[in-house]
C-alpha cells in the first residue's frame, strides 16, 4: 500500500489531473443514478430524460441542450469495472507519456484523443438514426469512458517504443508493443459489441485514427509538427500482407489532405526537420548521412523512450548524482505485464 501511494504522490501534474476529473465525474453520476432510484423503461427517450446523470453523460440526442457534455463525457464511466481500469492506464501508460512528451504536450494529445472522438462519434450516431429512424440511438445510446483515449496510448506507445514485449498471464502470452493498437481495435470493438454499447465502438475506431493523424501530422515537437518516419506510417499498424494495399488507400488519402491544406507536404515537413537541425536552404554542408533526418530523429526519440524503460524495469539502482540537461530521467514504465 506504501508503495501504491508514494506511486500516486509522485504522478505528473496533468496526470493527476485527468485522473481526479475522471474519478470525480464518475463518481459524482454514480451517486446521482444510485440516489434518485433512476428508473430504466423501454421508452429510451423518458429513460433518457429522467436520467439524472444527464448532464455528464453524452447522449447524441442531448448534445444541443447539453452540449459541455462532449467534454464531460469521455471524462465519466458509468461502469466500476471500467473506471477501475482507466484509473490503473492513467496512472501508467499516462504517466509514461507525459514525462516523455512534457505536460503541455500530453494535455494536448489527451484534449484531442479525448474530445474529436466523442464529437466524431455524435455525429456518426445522428446520422445512423437519420438513415434508420430508431430513437434509441438518439437517446439510449450513451458516448462515455476513455475507450478513445486507450486508443490513443496504444498509438503513442507504437510510436515511442514499438519493440518493447508486452507480456500477460506470466508471460504465457507476448507481443510487441507495435501490435498492441491491432490487438486493443480488435478485442475492445468485440466486447462492447458484446455490451451493447454503440458509443465504445465507435470510440475505440475513431480514437485511432484521430490519435494516429494527430501524432503523424500535428503534434508539436520543437518547429516539427508530427512524425513521418516510415516506422510509424499508417500500413504498418496492419498485418504484412495487407500493408501494400493499405499503403495505396493511405496515400491517396495523404494527396487529398495535401490538396486540400489540411495538411502540410512532405517537403513542408522536411524544411521544418532541416530547420531544427540547424540546416538552411543555402546552406553548404556536407551531404546528410543516411537514414534521413527525420527517420533519424524519430529514431532518436524511440532509443531514448527504450532507454527510459529500461532503465526503470532493470534490476540496477541508478547511481546518485543529477542527471545530465539532456538526459531522459528515468520514468515510470507502463505496468502492463500480470
């Protein structure tokens, strides 16, 4: 237990705060279901209105009279089980995360993983209901839960160290964390389907591809937005077999994002990469070493994202002393093996 809070104690700022907002919310909707005796009839509608969690909890029918909840609803789990369990990756990948992206950074990816999915998700279930006329989607339909930014972490994770093994049941089952997003899209999907739950579907879907499109293409690191280095481009987060033609779908896809500036070039992106290694248009250096300098430094940031993991799940005892300015200080790993 001493262990457990000098764990939580030690959580980065943002950490601390994504994880006290969840909580909080999901208990505060809890308590307000248990204490009003919330009825459930097969009117979703009346269920829907008599909720007395409603203003937490997203409903695409109530997203105009409430519409704060698509930020309070990704943030609130009606479910123990599911909160339990959100609260346990905050607390590891999350904070795995922020130390190696800074808070700024991981405030941001958590807004977007967060936000752009439960917005997304609304969207797609009014317009499953404009094409099926079912009222229950509008109002039993409830778009809650971190399911989107789980997705997220599985991305950012292939992408800071996609080598590292993942092992369950006391090693009886490994896989690198490169197919943990194939894995995570694959069982999720099933369980809520299994659930009954429409809006952990489609969270789980569009956090992926949001988070992905994020990281390759927004995410600020120095004057470089995103990381397009072929170890982490769209195909390969498929089997082998299937990259070449997802490669095609996905840069036909990339030619009409350009086209339309919703993002920038290629060669947008390796001026900003020749920019933050010192190197000028006219300038007379030697020519690059290969690999280029965006593969190299996306290669630099995993080395030392492995290095921090490590570091924290080998035996040794860091030597005293303060680290170097440019050192990665040793993190917390991601306690993912049982």
């Amino acid at each position: 237990m001493s262990k457990l809070l000098a764990h939580l104690c030690g959580l980065p700022a943002v950490t601390k705060l994504a994880g006290a907002t969840y909580a909080g919310l999901s208990a505060a909707a809890f308590l307000l279901r248990y204490q009003a005796g919330w009825p459930i009839d097969s009117d979703p509608l009346g269920t829907a209105s008599a909720d007395p969690a409603r203003h937490l909890v997203l409903r695409p029918g109530f997203v105009l009279s409430y519409p704060w909840t698509v930020v309070t609803g990704p943030l609130t789990e009606p479910n123990p089980l599911f909160l339990l369990c959100g609260l346990t990756v905050l607390a590891t990948v999350g904070c795995f995360l922020e130390r190696q992206w800074g808070a700024r950074s991981y405030a941001a990816f958590l807004a977007v993983a967060a936000v752009v999915p439960a917005v997304a998700a609304t969207a797609l279930t009014a317009a499953l209901y404009a094409v099926r006329a079912k009222t229950e989607l509008l109002y039993a339909t409830q778009i809650v839960g971190l399911a989107g930014v789980l997705s997220g972490f599985t991305v950012g994770l292939k992408q800071l160290v996609p080598e590292h093994s993942i092992k369950l049941l006391r090693g009886t089952v490994s896989f690198r964390v490169n197919d943990l997003p194939g894995v995570y899209t694959l069982v999720a999907p099933i369980m809520f389907t299994l659930l009954g739950s429409l809006g952990g579907v489609l969270l789980v879907n569009i956090g992926f591809i949001v988070s992905f499109v994020y990281l390759r293409f927004y995410k600020r690191t120095g004057p470089v937005k995103g990381d397009r280095s072929d170890a982490f481009a769209f195909c390969t987060f498929f089997p082998e077999l299937i990259q070449p033609l997802i490669r095609r779908l996905s840069d036909g896809v990339y030619s009409a994002a350009v086209a339309c500036r919703l993002i920038t070039s290629d060669e947008g992106y390796q001026q900003a990469v020749d920019l933050e290694a010192g190197l000028g248009r006219n300038a007379t250096a030697a020519p690059p070493p290969p690999p280029p300098p965006e593969d190299s430094d996306a290669e630099r940031r995993r080395a030392l994202a492995a290095k921090a993991l490590d570091m924290r799940l080998g035996s040794a005892t860091p030597q005293p002393g303060a680290p170097a300015d440019d050192a990665v200080p040793p993190v917390p790993a991601p306690t993912i093996t049982t």
